[in-house]
C-alpha cells in the first residue's frame, strides 16, 4: 500500500516512523508548504515523491491512503479532497473546526465510500484497550461520571496552535480534545445533550517567563496569540452521564498535570496519570494496580498502533475505532463549550 504524508512537522514523524514500521506499507509521498520541510522528511524517511501542492500529490493514482498532519483549517478540505481522489484518510485530530465542516466530511465519506480514520490517539494505546475490555465486560458497571484535566502551566506553542482561524480555538480543541474524547469512547459514546464551558483569555501566552522551556510550534512568534489560556466544561449526556473536564495552556498551577478518571457504580478506573482500578470486595475497597508494560500513555506505541489498525481497516474495509462520526459528535461538544462560554449560559446540542 503506497502512502502519501501531507503536512511534514513535528506530528508528522509519529506517523512516518509508524507507517515505516508496518509490513506491506510503502512511504510513497509527502507534502508540505514548505519545501525544504518535506524534502527533508523525504530524505530522512527514504520517500520518492515530494509536493508543495496537496492537490498533486492526490493526483497521482498510486497512492492508495494520506495521513493529514496539517494545521486543523486545512483538515476539511483536504480530507475531501482525498476521499474524492479515492484515497483513504487518516486525519489528525481534530478532525475540523465546526460542526458544518465535519459534516461536509461525513457526506464525503458517505458519497465516495472511501474511509477515514480520526487520530483520537490515546484510543489506540495498550492501557486504553484494556481498560475499554473491562468497562466493556461490565467491570465498572454503569459509567455515569468522568473527569479529566490537561492542565499545562506554561506551554502556549504559539504559531498557527495561536491563531484561532488557522486552530478553531486553543487548549480545549488542541488538547481538551484527546481527554475528552477517550472518556467518551470509555463511556460508551453517550450522546451528548448539553454543555455549559468557560473559556478565559488571563495570561496570555506568557513568552515572558524564563527558566522553563517549553515546546514551541515551528513557526513560534511571541506576538500572536487570539486563544483562550484556559477552559473547564461539563458536557451531559442522554443516558444521565457527565464529564468534567479543564484544560490549559497557561494557568498559575504549580505543576503540569494530565488525569483521566472514569466512575461506575461497581468500580473505577484512573487511566493517567497512572494506571489503576479501583473495586469494592468484602466491604474492602481496593485499589488494583495492572501490570502492563507502561503506567500511562506510551506515545509512539499508540501511533504505531493506531497506524496499524487504519493499513488493516483500509485492507479489510473494516470501520476503524475512530469513525468520522465519532469525529462528527466530538466537534459538536467543542463548538458547543466554545459558544456556551461565548454566551455565558448551557447550550443544548
Ligand atoms: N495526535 C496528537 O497527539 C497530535 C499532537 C500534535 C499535533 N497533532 C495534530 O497534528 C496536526 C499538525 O500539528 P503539528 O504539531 O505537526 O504542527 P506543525 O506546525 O509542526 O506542522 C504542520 C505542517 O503542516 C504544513 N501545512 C499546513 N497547511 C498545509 C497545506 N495546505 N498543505 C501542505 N502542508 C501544509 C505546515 O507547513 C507545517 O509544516 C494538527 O492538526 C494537530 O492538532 C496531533
């Protein structure tokens, strides 16, 4: 299978060492605005074909699937774009910035049969597949409640991750996306009803502060920056359900912190910061730690995996565990935490 990367940064190469690991898997093309980027990748990843202009690389017949690691106001169009080329797409998350784009997207798929996977990662990691076996043969019984932070306290990357036009928003859709989402595919995928958020634009992005170096976007320019320092939401759902969540760039914290806590009325499960279940057994409570490999996420093993499931789903016709509906009902809660804090009151979806 001839593979086409479109957009070569610093994402791009999760993907790239992933696809290189796959059987049956040949690094065909690669694409990015700037030239000497993708030629750069071409040369490191042994890749034959470089383009500037997306629409050429779509046009050579060759290539059977794309990964887009582009800034997110580009993953609408080129993902229709492909699919319409006949190609099959994996595209980072998130998938869009609006409900209208994602739906566009999905009358894609729909009208090309094509697939396309969202890079709702932290799915694909081991520890995450586990504990969705559990939750899933009934281990936690009812999952009602879930709470996740992403809290940053200095790590605005700024460039095109501080453009609202270019991101759709900032932490909440950047990083709030990969929380919220794995414990909505943990909950079952509830359908979400209403959200009430709160965005704020306090601190800025803080290019001020020494001694702390942080990850910085490639084109990083200290003097832009139109996206929210924090924000916090509770999204409800059908089945009675709720979720927590609140994300930052920047917030006067004293430590970074990532949590990911689901809640059943026979049991619970923290999947970060590390690995652990927490049970009930003759009138004991226990908290049970899983031996896995990994305490948390393992990063490149979960893009390895994630890869490995889309080349098997695009050679099986399979729908991969990241649909775009799933894409779909994810921008529906974003925008909806957005316009709720916009308004000052809940918004029902
Ligand atoms: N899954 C994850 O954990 C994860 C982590 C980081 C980023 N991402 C996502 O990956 C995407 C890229 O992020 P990044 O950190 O690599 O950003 P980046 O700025 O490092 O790289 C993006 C690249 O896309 C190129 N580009 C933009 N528009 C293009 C176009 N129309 N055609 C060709 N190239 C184009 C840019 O020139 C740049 O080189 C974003 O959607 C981001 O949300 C996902």
């Amino acid at each position: 299978m001839n593979i086409g990367v479109i957009g070569a940064g610093s994402i791009s190469d999760m993907h790239l060492q992933a696809y290189e690991k796959q059987e049956g898997v040949k690094l065909y093309a690669i694409c990015d605005l700037k030239e000497q980027r993708a030629k750069d990748k071409a040369k490191q990843y042994d890749i034959e074909h470089v383009y500037t202009d997306y629409r050429e690389l779509l046009a050579n017949p060759d290539i059977e699937a794309v990964s887009i690691c582009t800034w997110n106001n580009t993953h609408a169009e080129i993902s229709i774009a492909a699919l319409r080329a006949g190609k099959h797409v994996l595209v980072e998350k998130p998938l869009c910035r609006s409900v209208e784009e994602a739906r566009l997207i999905q009358e894609a798929v729909t009208e090309t049969g094509k697939l396309l996977q969202v890079g709702f990662v932290r799915r694909y990691d081991a520890n995450a597949q586990l504990v969705k076996r559990f939750i899933d043969k009934g281990e936690l019984g009812e999952v009602y409640y879930a709470k996740a932070s992403c809290i940053r306290r200095l790590g605005n990357p700024g460039g095109w991750f501080a453009d609202t036009e270019r991101s759709g928003g900032g932490p909440l859709i950047d990083i709030g996306v990969h929380v919220i989402d794995l414990c909505w595919y943990m909950m079952g995928r509830p359908k979400p009803v209403s959200v009430s958020g709160n965005t704020y634009h306090k601190l800025g992005n803080r290019s001020n502060v020494q001694h702390l170096s942080f990850y910085k976007a490639a084109d990083y320019d200290a003097n832009f920056n139109t996206v929210e320092d924090m924000a916090n939401a509770l999204i409800r759902f059908e089945n009675g359900a709720s979720l927590l969540v609140d994300v930052s760039f920047t917030l006067h914290a004293k430590k970074d912190e990532i949590t990911v806590k689901l809640y059943g009325d026979k049991g619970g499960v923290e999947l970060e910061p590390e690995l652990v279940f927490i049970a009930e057994a003759n009138d004991t409570i226990l908290n049970i730690t899983p031996q896995t490999d990994h305490k948390s996420i393992n990063v490149p093993e979960a893009f390895r995996r994630e890869i490995s499931h889309f080349v098997a789903c695009c050679q099986s016709g399979d729908t991969p565990i990241s649909p775009v509906e799933d894409g779909l009902e994810m921008m529906k809660m974003l925008c909806g935490i957005y316009e709720s804090a916009a308004k000052g009151q809940e918004i029902r979806l």
